[in-house]
C-alpha cells in the first residue's frame, strides 16, 4: 500500500497511531454501552469526550506533519520521503527506537485515560464540591449533612446522568474556579440556579413521581418568648395525597405533580412573588387562567417575566440544604432533652442576641455568648447566679446550632434563601394560595386553612385541645392577635417577627 510521500514524517506517523488506538477504544466503549447497556456517566465520558478528542488530536497531527513535509520538499531541504521511510528491522537502533516510541506512547495514552478518569471521578465526590471549595460552598455542605439526602452526592442533583450535562457543568465550573481565585464571586450565591437540571431528570430518577404518599403527621413544637418560654404544639395532619391510595394523585398536595395536569406560572426572578398561573387539564386541553387583581401587575411586566412549569422544585426547592431560622432553631434546642427550657426568659434572651447581623462566624460565637449572658446580668441578675452552669450549656447548644444555620462570610441566612413549602416564615405555599388570584368563571387559588392540612391538636403542652383524625379545629394562634393572621400572610410578620 503506497502513500503520499508527504506521510512518511514522523509527526504523521504519532498521529496515525494515536488515531488508530482511539478508534479501538471507541469501538470498545460503544460495544459496552450499546449492546452490553452499561449505563454509567464515566463510560459517557470517555467514550462521548475523551476519546474522540484524541481521535481528533491523531487526525489533525497527520495532515499537520505532511504540510510540514510538504515545505521541506519544496525547500529541497528533505530529498524524497521514501528515504524517511526505510525503516531496516534488522539494525537493532531501529528496533530499539521503535520499541521504545510504541511503549512510551501505549504508557502516555493509558496514563491519560486513567488519569483523567480519575480526575473527573474526584470532581464528582461530595468532598469535592463540599470541601475543596470550602468558603464558597460551605453553608451548603454542612446544612446537606444533616439533611434527608446526606447520602445523595451533590452531583446528583446537581449534575445527574449523561455526558452533556457533565460537560456543561464543568463548564460552568471552570467559570467559577476563575471566579474563585479572583476572589469575584457574589455573596451569596444568587438563587433561583438558573440552568439547575430539571427535576424530571434528577429527582424522579429516585422519586417516582406517580408515588402515593398518604397523609402524614408533623409535630411541631414552639415556644414563646415570656418568662416561662411557654410550650406550645401544633399537630397537623398534612394532606400530602388523598386518604386512600386508591384516588391516586387526585387530590391533595402532590395534586400539583399529577400528570394530567400541568401548571405554569409567570413570577419575578427569585421566584418568591408569582404573577400569573394556568391550570391545562391535559385530559380535556381546559385552561384555566388564574389573575392576582390585588397586586396589580402591569401587562409589561408580565409579558417579561419568564414562564416556568411548575416542578417538585417550585415546592421543595430546599431538599438537601436548608436554612432554618433562628426561631426555629432556638425552638429546637429547648425542645432537646436537655431541658434547657427550664431557664426562665431563655427564648427572648436567644432571639434578642441572634438579632443582630455578624460579620464572621467567629465574632458570631462570641457575639452570642456574651449577649445572652449580658440579658442576664443586667436584668435577672438573681436568675443568673441560679442558672449559670446552665446557661453557659445552653450557650453552647445556641450557637452551635447557630453555626449550623447562618454563615456570615457567604452572608447565607434562612431569609437569603427562603424554603417554598408552607407559609409561615416566607410566602411559600401563600405565593398562589392566597384567595386574591381568580379564574374569569370566580374560582380562587384557595387559602382555605383545611385545604392542605388540618389541625388535630394545638395550645399549651399541659393543656393541649384535640380532635379526631378526621376532625379538625379552628386555628388559634399562640398569642392574642386578633384576626390579623386571616387578614394577612402569616409571613408579613414572622419573616422578621423578632427584629
Ligand atoms: C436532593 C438534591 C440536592 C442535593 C443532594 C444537593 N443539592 Fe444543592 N441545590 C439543589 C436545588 C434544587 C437547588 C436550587 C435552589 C434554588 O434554585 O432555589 C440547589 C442549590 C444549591 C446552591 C445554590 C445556593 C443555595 O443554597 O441554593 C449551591 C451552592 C448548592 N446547591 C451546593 C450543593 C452542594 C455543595 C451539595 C453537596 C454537599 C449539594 N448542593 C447537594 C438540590 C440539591
Ligand atoms: C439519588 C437518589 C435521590 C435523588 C436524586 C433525590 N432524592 Fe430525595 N430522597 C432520597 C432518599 C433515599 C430519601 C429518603 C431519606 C430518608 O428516608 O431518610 C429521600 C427523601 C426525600 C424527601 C423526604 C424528606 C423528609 O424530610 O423525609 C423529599 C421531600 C425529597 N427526597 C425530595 C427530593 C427532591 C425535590 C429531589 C430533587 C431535587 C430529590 N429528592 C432527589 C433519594 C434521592
Ligand atoms: C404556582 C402556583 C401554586 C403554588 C406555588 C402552589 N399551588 Fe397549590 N394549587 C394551585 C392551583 C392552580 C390549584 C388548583 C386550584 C383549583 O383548580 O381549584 C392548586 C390546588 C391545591 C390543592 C388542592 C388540590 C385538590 O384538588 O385537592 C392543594 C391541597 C394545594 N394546592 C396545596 C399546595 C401546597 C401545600 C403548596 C405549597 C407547598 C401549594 N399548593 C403551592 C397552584 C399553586
Ligand atoms: C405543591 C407543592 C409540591 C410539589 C410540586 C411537590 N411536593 Fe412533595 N411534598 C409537598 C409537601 C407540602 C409535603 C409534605 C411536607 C411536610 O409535611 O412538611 C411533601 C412531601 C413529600 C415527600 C415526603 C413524603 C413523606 O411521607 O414523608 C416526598 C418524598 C416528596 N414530597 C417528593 C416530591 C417529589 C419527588 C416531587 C416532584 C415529582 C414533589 N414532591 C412535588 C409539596 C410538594
Ligand atoms: C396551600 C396549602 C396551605 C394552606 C392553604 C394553609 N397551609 Fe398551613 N401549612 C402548609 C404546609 C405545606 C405546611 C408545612 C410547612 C413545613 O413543612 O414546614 C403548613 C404549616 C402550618 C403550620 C405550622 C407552621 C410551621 O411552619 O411551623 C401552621 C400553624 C399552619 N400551617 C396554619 C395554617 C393556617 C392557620 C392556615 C389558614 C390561614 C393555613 N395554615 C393554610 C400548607 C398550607
Ligand atoms: C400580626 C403579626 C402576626 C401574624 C399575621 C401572624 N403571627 Fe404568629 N406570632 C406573632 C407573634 C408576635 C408571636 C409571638 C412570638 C413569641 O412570643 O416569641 C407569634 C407566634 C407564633 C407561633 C409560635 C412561634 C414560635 O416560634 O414561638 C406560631 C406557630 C405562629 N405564630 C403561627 C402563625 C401562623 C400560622 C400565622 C398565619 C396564619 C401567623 N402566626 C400570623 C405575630 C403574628
């Protein structure tokens, strides 16, 4: 088999090579994937990424070295590429140098491949995204440990299977490693993530979403900032599915996620205030247009706003790493079994010290710590000298659990990043369900308190009221307010009730 003369030169001679090797590889890697199914984001890789770019590099070092050539012979300065070619098996240099290119360039390709397997293998670990990027990352990675997903890698939400979306997120990665070095990233990082992969590809992968879920029960316990940090619980019965499976995703919460209906929404960018929503029942092809008349949004700026169809995301858009208030939090530790509720006033000394923005974490431990004991000092000082030990326990636990929740130096707070389920601390569920949006026939988005849940039982731990399960009772809010929570959104006072 005769060649141009311009490819016998040694830079062709590599490329054919490097060609040849990536061609049996290929063919290899498609084999796996097409006939024996292997279903793995690494094989996609090599076989969709780093393959073909040595297929590619081979390719292009041909033509490159026969361009070379191709001067030299017209400068005269090479005489005929036959002579390049005589290769003479017999003189052992020859052999030597031939063995010792084919091991080296065999060494070279393996030690690429495994290399970079590697590599990417490790950009993926939740060590990776949690801990390398440690400053960036880092009230993420420590509210993810303590979450239901502790378990789920990051990228798997974040990434998910397939090799065009691991490019595109490394992609955008290495925007952010430059961004990282330059110390040019924003505080905090904007949500929502705009490019986040759709649920249907990450959630549902392990969460079928026909899955019913019946109605369940959550506890929650309070307590209220008066001198005997009042005990109070709520037990509702949450209306996650019908009460039967047999109904299906009928009706319920998870109704929203039944698939003969989709539900699209217009909202400002944060997502946290929704202009417009449509109901199309994909049964019938019945829309039904819903309109906030009360807010009032001018037909500009609906025209603008970006159109979305509503997801497990536009619910539980906190699944792995949520932010919880420091109500909420301080709540948690006087309902630990360490009793620390029995310290007269503790609430209101906690939400009094957690007030005030920190700037580091650090200043945060100490900042706390000495505020709490100062509340006392300088106005329970009899209470103090009773409590202390246990007030300094107590200390400890506030902000540790503060440390859990709030990260300074990201400026990240439950307020920066509100969760959408419920309604209490941020509109969340109110966002649609808040009786002022109306279909042209007068149907609302309802509020209705019974809709998603009711309330088995409520009030004062030692004097609680109770129904039966299918009953429900009327809320009573845990101080006298009137009527002002069914006038207004619960979260126009509690996202910031103890400022
Ligand atoms: C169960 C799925 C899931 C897992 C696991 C997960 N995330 Fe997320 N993450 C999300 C979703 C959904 C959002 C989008 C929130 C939004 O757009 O409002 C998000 C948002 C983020 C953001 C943007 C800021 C913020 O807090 O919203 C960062 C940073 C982030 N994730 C990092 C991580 C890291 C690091 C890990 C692993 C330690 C991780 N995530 C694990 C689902 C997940
Ligand atoms: C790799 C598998 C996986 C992925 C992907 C995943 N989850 Fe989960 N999720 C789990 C497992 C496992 C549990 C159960 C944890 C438990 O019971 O302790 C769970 C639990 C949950 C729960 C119940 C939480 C609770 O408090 O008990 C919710 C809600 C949830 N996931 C939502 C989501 C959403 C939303 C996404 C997409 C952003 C998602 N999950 C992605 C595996 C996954
Ligand atoms: C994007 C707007 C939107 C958001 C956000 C939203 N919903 Fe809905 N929801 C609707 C619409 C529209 C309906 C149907 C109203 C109708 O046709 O009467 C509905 C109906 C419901 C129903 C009644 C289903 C049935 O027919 O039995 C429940 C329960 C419900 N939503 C719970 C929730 C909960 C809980 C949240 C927050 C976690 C929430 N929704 C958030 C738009 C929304
Ligand atoms: C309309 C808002 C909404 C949407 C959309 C939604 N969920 Fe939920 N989901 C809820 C609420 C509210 C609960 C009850 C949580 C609670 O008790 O606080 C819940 C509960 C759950 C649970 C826990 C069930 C249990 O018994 O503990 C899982 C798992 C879950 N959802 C997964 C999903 C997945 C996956 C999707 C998308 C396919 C989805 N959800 C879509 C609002 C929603
Ligand atoms: C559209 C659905 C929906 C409606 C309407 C609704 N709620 Fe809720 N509510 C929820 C969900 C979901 C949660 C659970 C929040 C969570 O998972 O933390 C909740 C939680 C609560 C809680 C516990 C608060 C907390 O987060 O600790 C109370 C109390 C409550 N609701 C009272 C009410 C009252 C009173 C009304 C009527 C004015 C009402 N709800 C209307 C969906 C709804
Ligand atoms: C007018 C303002 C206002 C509105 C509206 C309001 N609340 Fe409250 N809420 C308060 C105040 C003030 C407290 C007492 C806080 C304390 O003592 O620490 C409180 C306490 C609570 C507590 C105990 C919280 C804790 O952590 O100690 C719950 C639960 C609660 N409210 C639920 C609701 C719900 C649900 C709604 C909406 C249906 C609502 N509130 C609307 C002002 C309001």
């Amino acid at each position: 088999m005769k060649l141009p003369n311009t490819y016998y030169n040694y830079i062709s001679y590599l490329g054919s090579i490097i060609a040849l090797i990536a061609w049996i590889t290929l063919i290899f890697f498609v084999v796996q994937i097409y006939f024996f199914g292997v279903n793995n984001v690494y094989f996609d890789l090599f076989t969709f990424v780093v393959t073909p770019g040595f297929l590619v590099l081979g390719h292009l070092l041909i033509p490159i070295g026969m361009y070379r050539t191709r001067r030299k012979l017209k400068r005269g300065i090479e005489v005929s590429g036959d002579k390049i070619l005589m290769l003479n098996l017999r003189d052992s240099k020859t052999r030597n140098a031939i063995l010792i290119f084919s091991v080296v360039s065999i060494f070279f390709i393996i030690s690429t491949v495994i290399g970079s397997f590697k590599a990417f293998q490790y950009t993926e670990s939740v060590e990776f995204c949690g801990k390398l990027c440690h400053k960036v990352m880092n009230p993420e990675y420590v509210a993810y440990q303590n979450s239901p997903h502790a378990k789920v890698k990051c990228a798997e939400c974040h990434v998910g299977e397939g090799a065009d979306f691991y490019v595109k997120s490394k992609m955008s990665g290495l925007r952010q490693v430059f961004k990282y070095s330059l110390n040019s990233y924003v505080r905090p990082i904007v949500t929502p993530i705009e490019n986040l992969r759709p649920a249907r590809e990450t959630c549902e992968k392990c969460h079928w979403p026909q899955k019913f879920y019946t109605n369940a029960l959550r506890h929650e316990k309070y307590f209220l900032s008066d001198s005997a940090n009042t005990h109070w619980d709520i037990i509702l019965n949450m209306k996650i599915g019908a009460n039967h499976q047999s109904l299906g995703l009928t009706e319920g919460i998870h109704w929203h996620i039944n698939k003969d209906f989709q539900i699209e929404y217009k909202s400002n960018a944060k997502r946290d205030s929704i202009f417009w929503v449509k109901v199309i029942d994909k049964k019938s092809g019945k829309e039904t247009v819903f309109t906030d008349a009360g807010q009032g949004v001018k037909p500009e700026k609906l025209n603008e706003a970006e159109m979305r169809t509503m997801d497990c995301m536009d619910c539980h858009n906190r699944p792995s790493h949520e932010f919880h208030s420091p109500s909420r939090y301080v709540n948690d530790v006087l309902a630990s079994p360490n009793k620390y509720a029995a310290i007269p006033w503790i609430k209101s000394a906690a939400m009094e010290a957690l007030k005030e923005p920190f700037a580091t974490t650090e200043s945060a431990m100490s900042g706390i710590k000495n505020k709490i004991i100062k509340f006392y000092k300088d106005q329970y000082p009899n209470l103090y000298k009773i409590y202390s030990a246990n007030i300094t326990n107590a200390i400890t636990a506030i902000t540790d659990a503060f440390s859990m929740n709030a990260f300074p130096e990201m400026k990240v707070t439950y307020s920066v990043y509100p969760r959408h389920i419920g309604h209490l601390e941020s509109e969340g569920c109110f966002r649609c369900h808040n009786d002022r949006f109306k279909s042209p026939s007068g149907k609302v988005i309802s509020k209705d308190c019974n809709l998603c849940h009711t309330i088995v039982a409520q009030g004062k731990v030692d004097s609680m009221n109770y129904v039966g399960v299918n009953g429900t009772l009327n809320f009573k809010h845990p101080i006298d307010i009137r009527d002002a929570w069914k006038v207004s959104n619960c979260s126009e006072c509690h996202s910031d009730l103890y400022k």
